[in-house]
C-alpha cells in the first residue's frame, strides 16, 4: 500500500476542521474529487440514532429496537440488522422514546426486532410499538452472553464466528459492520472461558473461521484455543484494535465512506454500525485526536464521504484540527530512521521522524563524542526524548555529553540508581538543564512526529539485576513497528508476557547485546520479528552474540545485523516497507583495552572502570583489566578524580 498522504485525506482533514453544520464539501483542488462530510446527530444518543435512520433509510419493513441505556445486548446487533436490512434504533428502557417512535413512522416500518429482555427494553414500550400497528419479535437471553447466542442463531455459523469480550464495547463496536457483512455472528463472552450456552451453540454448528477481538487480557488464550481457525486481531488500546482490524479488512471493505465514532462512547457508534454495514464501510473509533495507528489507515483510503457519528461534544471539531496542525495537506508523513549507532560493547539509538528526534542510550563514556559528532551529522539540534534504559556505563556512559551538547525536550529513567562517577554525571547533566526525570509507566504512549512509542517495561519497582530495570519500548510507523530492549533480560521478558501486551514488531533490537540472559524463546515467538539487530563490540571479553542467542534467530528465519560487523545500521521505513543500509564507522569501541586503546589517542588517553570515581594512567596498579579508555579532557568533565597512585 502506498503510505503517501493521500490526496483526499488532505481534503477530508481540511473538511473536518470546517465543521460547523450537518454537512461540508471540500474540492481537492488538484484532483478535483468532492470529499463530503456530514455529521450526523441529535440532542441526545435517541435523536442522534434516528438522524442515523433517516439518513440510511427511506424506508424498510424492519427495524432493530435496542436499549440505549446500557450497550450489553445491543453490541451483537449489527449482523441482524444487516440480515432485515434494518436501522438500529435505541429507546429508553421503561417507555419508547418519542424520536424512536417518529423514526419508526418515516421509515414506515412493520416489523420491529426487540434485542435483550424486559429488563432492557420494557414490555410496556413493546406495547407503544404495537399501538402503531407495528409486529414486534424479542430476541433475548438470561444475560448479554446468551442473548448473543440467540442472535447468533438468526445470523447462522456458515461463514463463521466473531468472538469478543462482553463486558466493553469498543472492540465489538469496531467489528460490527464487518462482521454484518461478513454475514458472521458476533458472540459475547467473559475472559478466562466461554459461557457454557456458547460452547454448546459453536459445538452444535459448523464454522470454519473465527475472529477473536481484543488481546489476551481480555479474551484468554484458552477461548482462542477451543474455536475453529482462529485468527486474533488486537492491539495495545481500544484504537490499535480498531487499526487492527481496519488493517485486515481493508481489501474487503467498500473505502468511499468512513464512519468516525467516539472510542469512549457507545451509542452512536451502536446505531451507526447498522449503517456502515449497508455500504460495507469501517467504522473508525477516535478520541479527542485520530491514533496515529487509525491514521495509518485512513491515509489509504480513497474516500469520498466521511460520516461522524454523534455531536461535537462526543467527536470534537478539534480531532481534524489537531491533525490538520500535525500534517501539512500536502506533503508526505516521511520516512522514520532508526539508527542503530557503532559504539562498540553498548547501545545507542537514533530515531528520527517528521523533523523529531528520539536517542535511546548514549552508549559507554569513550563513546559521548561518537554519538554527538553521529547526531550533528544527523542534522540534529534538538532531542525530543532522551531515555537512559538503565544505570549501566555502556548504555548510559555518553549521556551527560549528549545533554550538554544538545537541547532536550524529555528525559526517561527508571527507579535505578548507581554509585557511580558515570550515572552521577549524567545525573548532574540532567540537572543542570533544569530538566526532570520522568519514571516510565507500562501503556503510555508518546507521538514522535506521525509515530508513536510505547513504554513495555519496566513492570516493578525492584530487581535482583539491574538489568531488568531496562525501559522497554515499541515504536509504530504505520504499519510497522520497531522493539527496543536494552538489556532486559528473561525476568522482564516474562512480565512482559504477563501483561499480554501487543508486541509483535517487523525488527528487535536483541537484548542484552545477543547474551543468554535474554531473548528466550517465548518472547521472540511473541514478537515474532522479520529482522534483528545486535549491537555489540567487536572481539567483546564477553562473548555477545551467543551462539545459542544466534541459534534462536537463523531457527526462526530471522534476519540479522550485527554493529560490530556492519557498522551503523540504518533502518529506514516508509510505513509499508522497512530497508537496511549500513555506514562503515570505523569504530569498534568495545570494553576492552585492546579496542579502547584504539578509540584515543595515545598521549591524551587515560583510562577509568565501570564502577570507579578515578581516572589512571596505562599500568596503574590499582586499574583492574576491564579499563575504558577515555581522554583527559572528557575524564575531567565527567567528574572523575586523579588515581592517587599513579598521578596521571
């Protein structure tokens, strides 16, 4: 797909910002294509969903009633609605809404479908419908799951089942006018298993396909496992779900009307669905902005009509601004950069989009000038976003040099600290920005230009080793995504799981430079990813990658790229594609004597140790065999004292 700006979204952004009325047109001044947007909404979510009814319907010989005080029935509606041709209208619970019933008159309806109990919608609303010689049918369970079962019975299994969790409604809102079209059923269940009325009524009928919606938090894995075929479309919010699942149908879907609809707010979302499913069209779930995941979406698409559901005060006129602002109308979203940096036995990670800037790690403190003289070449003034993934001299070593030379917007660091010369600097560099440290928190997600990053990991407070402390991130570029690991090794990996959170990615950055700490077999599965990239220094004491890290990789097909072989590595993507090329440094800077000696120059060498406040002379009995080679100059601003021993 190309991940150009589309031409109409240029339209339909510039439309939206414009809302003020029911309707707008905008012109595409080079295509001349007429982007119509029209909003669709009442006083109250029973106008709202009879202007969805009149808007869709001339007429029809069916209607679907549903609560509009409570969304548990009505979730698995749609397909019903699809199979009578019928909108989907609410009421109130104790008597029929005046809207609802003026709506049922226009469309000149015979036959209504009450879906969920008397409890839901009263026998004494039933009994308004009737006094308008209208038929009325009640499809309805002991609770929203067996209701569903009984829908599903109208619907049929032969082209299969959709399973969702019943206690939300964002994700079976997201499916519904898919599922319509689809012609497939929309079952509600809880969590950890099926209700019993579900199992025997997909035990008794035949399917061959099924859609799980929603991550393992909210439809275990055991469910997944007792249906047919399954296929799970999820993401880490209700938006991602919802990119999810645009994604997989997007082939499948008639793409000249968009539907927008609040993520936060049912009802209109419920009504509009019926009307979606009449011209196969997605509904988009929105927030008070367009996810940058959705947007990935919407940018392929070659609409002609967009329709938003509900008033101002549920989808705000300020969604297209904050776009519009984002996104100048005619240009591309660009490409993003990864940069894997050559530090040699460390990490340091440039990310770049949109004219945004995002360093992951500093690598060691021999390597402060290669990463400033990398990111000036880089055309970097400003970073965005600093994280220092955890309190260790190689990934952390060149960050205060990096603050100091460059202006920084935010600064991550978890609850580690170290009683080192090295995390002391950095600290002070911090400090003398007038910045804060911002502890991250798992879920939270940032914008770095048209992409946005994700905070994985860490999940505790306290660990054994530090390295487990290591803030993970994911990063999604339209369709691809990018898993950045610092040395998290197996414990974190675990928790990661644990919290069942999306995290498969098209390239992993290989924790712990490729050691056997990390990366086990559960976690690469999971993220299952095309490429890996291993940053690492040449001929390193420690022996990273392993060959059993390495095992794993060429075990699951998985393409890989070493800095101590290739040099920066620069990963490129268009939000489609994603290209490697590789730029030969010339710097292996590993922590070893051998390769640091190579990184200074002799007369101005000195040299420190991870853990000590002192730098020393070359033979220095005090200097232990893991000595980083370091100039005097850089030595004496990172704060480190004279060694008493040798007076360097």
């Amino acid at each position: 797909m190309n991940k150009k700006v589309n031409k109409k979204l240029a339209a339909f952004l510039v439309a939206l910002s414009f809302l003020a009325g029911t309707s707008n047109i905008k012109v595409n001044a080079e295509t001349s294509t007429k982007i119509s947007t029209t909003r669709l909404s009442g006083a109250n979510r029973y106008e709202t969903s009879a202007s969805i009814s009149e808007h869709g319907w001339k007429s029809s010989d069916y209607a679907i009633i549903a609560s509009g005080e409570g969304f548990a029935d009505a979730l698995c509606a749609a397909p019903l609605a699809k199979k009578y041709d019928a909108p989907i209208l609410l009421t109130e619970s104790k008597t029929l809404s005046k809207k609802t019933q003026e709506a049922l008159g226009k469309i000149k309806a015979k036959n209504v479908i009450i879906v969920g109990g008397a409890g839901s919608v009263s026998k004494s609303a039933e009994e308004q419908i009737n006094k308008l010689n209208i038929k009325t049918k009640r499809i309805y369970g002991k609770d929203r799951f067996t209701t569903s079962v009984e829908v599903a019975k109208e619907i049929g299994t032969s082209k299969g089942v959709v399973v969702t969790n019943g206690l939300g409604f964002a994700d079976a809102l997201s499916i519904a006018p898919i599922a319509a079209n689809k012609e497939m059923p929309i079952l509600l269940t809880r969590k950890e298993s099926l209700p019993l009325e579900i199992e025997e009524f997909i035990g008794k009928n035949s399917y061959e396909k099924s859609y799980v919606i929603g991550g393992e938090g909210v439809v275990s894995s055991t469910i997944e496992k007792d249906l047919k075929n399954p296929k799970r479309l999820f993401g880490n919010s209700r938006y991602d779900t919802n990119a999810a699942i645009l994604k997989e149908f997007f082939d499948k879907a008639n793409l000249e009307n968009i539907y927008l609809a609040a993520g936060s707010n049912y009802p209109d979302a419920l009504s509009g669905s019926a009307l979606a499913s009449k011209t196969n069209s997605p509904i988009v779930l929105v927030s008070n902005k367009i996810e940058t995941s959705v947007m990935s979406f919407v940018k392929d698409c070659k609409f002609k009509n967009v329709i938003i559901l509900g008033g101002s005060a549920v989808v705000s006129d300020d969604v297209a601004k904050s776009i519009q602002g984002k996104l100048d109308t005619d240009k591309e979203i660009g490409n993003l950069k990864v940069n894997y940096i050559n530090v040699g036995q460390g990490d340091s990670i440039l990310i770049q989009q949109d004219g945004k800037n995002m360093l992951i790690d500093g690598g060691p403190n021999s390597s402060g000038k290669v990463v400033v003289d990398y990111l000036k070449s880089h055309g970097v003034t400003k970073l965005d976003y600093v994280i220092g993934t955890h309190p260790h001299e190689d990934h952390i070593g060149g960050l205060d040099v990096v603050i100091n030379n460059f202006e920084i917007g935010q600064v991550f660091m978890p609850k580690a600290t170290a009683n080192t010369q090295t995390f002391k600097s950095v600290v002070t560099a911090i400090n003398n920005k007038g910045l804060k440290i911002t502890t991250p928190k798992v879920g939270e997600s940032y914008n770095l230009g048209n992409a946005v990053w994700t905070i994985l990991a860490p999940s505790s407070d306290s660990y054994t080793d530090v390295n487990n402390y290591s803030i993970v991130t994911k990063l999604k570029f339209g369709n691809n995504s990018f898993i950045f690991t610092g040395d998290a090794e197996d414990v974190s990996e675990g928790e990661i799981l644990k919290k069942q959170l999306d995290i498969s990615a098209d390239v992993l950055k290989v924790g712990h430079h490729g050691s056997n700490s990390s990366t086990t077999e559960d976690f690469l599965k999971k993220v299952n990813p095309k490429y890996a990239v291993i940053s690492v220094g040449k001929d390193n004491k420690y022996g990273h990658p392993t060959e059993k890290t390495l095992d794993k990789l060429k075990a699951n097909n998985i393409s890989f790229y070493r800095t101590d072989e290739k040099g920066n590595i620069i990963a490129t993507s268009n939000g489609n594609a994603i290209n490697f090329h590789f730029e030969k440094s010339g710097k292996n800077v590993a922590d070893d004597s051998k390769n640091n000696n190579n990184t200074v120059k002799d007369k101005e060498a000195v040299y420190i140790t991870k853990t000590g406040e002192q730098y020393h002379k070359e033979g220095c009995k005090s200097l232990t065999k893991s000595k980083i080679a370091i100039s005097l100059e850089e030595a004496k601003s990172k704060g480190y004292i004279p060694c008493k021993v040798c007076n360097p």
